[in-house]
C-alpha cells in the first residue's frame, strides 16, 4: 500500500514572522519530507498553492423526508488564485522516473503568493476562506496522494489611515417608567481609546454613569462579532451574531451620578481578523456598553471596531 511505502510525510516552512504568517506577494521557502520504507520508483513531485472561499446553508424544509425534499440550498464559491509548480520531475532521457531508495528525502521548495487584495484566513458557521499548500507524489500505475497543509493568510491592512487611531464616543439615555410614574433618567457616555485592535489586545473602556432611577443598574461590555454569507448575486444571505467576551463591571446604585469607572475587555487571540473585502463573506465587530436595569430594556452604546494584526497606537490626546 501506498500508505506503508512513505511514511513521516511532512512540509516544513521557513517561519517569516512570530504568528507563522503569509501575506500578498511574500515568498514561501520550506522543504518537504518522507521516509521510504522500499526503492521506490517517482514520476514527479508536484505542488499546488490555492486560494477560495465558500459558503453554503439551507432554508425551509424540516424534519422528515418530504419537509427536506423542499429545503432550499444556497452555495458561493470564489477562487482566489490556483497556482502549479513542480518540486521533481524526470525527463523522458531517464525514462520518465526517478528510483529513490530507501531513507529519508528532503526536497526544498520556493513559491510566491501573488499581489492582490485578498481577504485573510477565515473559518465561519456558514462560510470559509481558505488558503493551502498541496503536494503531490506521482507514481507510475497508481493514484497520485496528495499532502495538505492550510496557510494562515492575512490581509495586511493600512494602518496608517488616521480613522483607526482616533477614539471613539457615544452616549445614551433613558427614563424608566412605571404605569403613570416615570423615574428620574439614567444616562452613560463611553469611549474607547481608538478603533483598531489586535487579537489578544485588552480595550479600556471609558463610563460615565448617572442613575437618578429607584433601581440599581449593572454595565455590562461585550464584543460581538457579526458573519454575514452572500450568494453571489447578493439575493440572499445569512447573518450569525457571535458573542466573543464579556465583562460586567461594578452596580451603578440608585439615585447616584457622575459615576467614573474604567472596563477591561480581553480581545481573545482566536478571533479572526475583519474582513470587508470578500464578496460572498463579511466580519464585523463591535463593542458593546450596556446597562442592565431589572424589568427594562437595556442602555446600550455600540462601537463599531476592526480586528488586524498590525499594532495600531491611539491618537494623543490635544492640549490647547
């Protein structure tokens, strides 16, 4: 079997950077490697370096086999790019086949990632961007096996756009009311040092808190991210709201004002970066303040924010 004949298959990377990323146009080094268990006759060792997304989900139908037979598919597919090269390949003075013995191979390869705007690195509930190294080991009267290794793409946005280090502010308000009673207003003004963040990044959230109401109030802060799927032709799409992290600060207590505090929010290192510039995939994130008030509707403010992976610094402060 194929399987016993080459064993400890592996391909290693040269490591550009600290998160073992790829961008556009950078160049990929790295060498592949196996183990022959017998002499083993080669017809070429090929590679494949490929870039697509896709997404599907279902509507209608339900349970049981007729529900299903009128369940409605919705399915994109892009490709990015699809390139081919060749790490071995005999020519026909040989015979058309290189004899390995038995051992370990190591056969070093070289490959560029084209120039483009391509989105980085995504696994969703209803959609992927994918980014993948295959090599392939041609043998004479067998099937060619195929080795896959995924790439950590990113989209390496400019972070020099002065929106991105700017902070960010908002405010709202609201009375509570109880049959022909109305309470005093409670209120909140936040903000947020900028609008770029890292994955493992901590945001420092600014509150000002009043609450001239007869009930406690509790902030509470969130980061949500927003997926959104697209067919094609944008007829139809799937949206998934996903709560990341979250934090509840301390109760803001009744008939109390100018309430100064400051929340901690941990951006997780697993969440993926935004992306905007995919047709068929949008994500989104966003901060959200809150005030929770029992037997109400909460206060919220909401912050739109963007997850890269270059450090963005806030903007300093302007004294007159």
């Amino acid at each position: 079997m194929f399987q016993q004949t080459i064993k400890n298959f592996n391909i290693n990377f040269n490591v550009l950077n600290e998160t073992n990323s790829f961008s556009s146009g950078d160049l990929i080094t790295g060498h592949v490697s196996f183990d022959l268990t017998k002499e083993t006759k080669i017809t070429s060792i090929s590679m494949a370096l490929t870039g697509r997304a896709n997404v599907h989900w279902s509507t209608g139908g339900g349970g049981g086999r007729r529900r299903r037979r009128h369940r409605k598919h919705h399915t994109a597919k892009l490709d990015f790019f699809n390139f081919k090269s060749v790490i071995l390949q005999e020519n026909s003075d040989t015979g058309g086949t290189a004899i390995l013995q038995p051992g370990r191979h190591l056969f070093p390869f070289t490959c560029q990632l084209p120039q483009g705007d391509f989105p980085s690195t995504f696994r969703g509930v209803f959609g992927q961007i994918l980014y993948s190294l295959t090599v392939s080991i041609h043998r004479p009267w067998h099937m060619a096996k195929d080795f896959v290794t995924e790439l950590n793409f990113v989209n390496r946005i400019n972070t020099n756009q002065p929106e991105l280090h700017a902070p960010l502010s908002g405010s709202n308000s609201m009375t509570l009311c109880c049959l022909w009673c109305a309470s005093g207003p409670i209120t909140m003004t936040v903000s947020v040092e900028k609008k770029a963040f890292m994955p493992g990044e901590t945001v420092k959230i600014i509150c000002q808190f009043s609450n001239a109401s007869s009930r406690t109030a509790t902030p509470k802060v969130a980061l949500q991210q927003k997926q959104i799927c697209y067919t094609i032709n944008k007829m139809s799409k799937r949206m998934v709201m996903k709560n990341l992290a979250s934090v509840t600060g301390e109760p803001v207590s009744a008939h109390t004002s100018d309430v100064h505090t400051a929340i901690m929010l941990a951006i997780p290192t697993f969440a993926p970066l935004t992306i905007s510039n995919c047709i068929i995939i949008d994500v989104d994130y966003f901060i959200e303040v809150s005030l929770s008030v029992r037997a109400s509707s909460d206060l919220t403010v909401l912050f739109p924010i963007i997850l890269c992976d270059t450090p963005v610094n806030a903007q300093p402060p302007l004294y007159l």
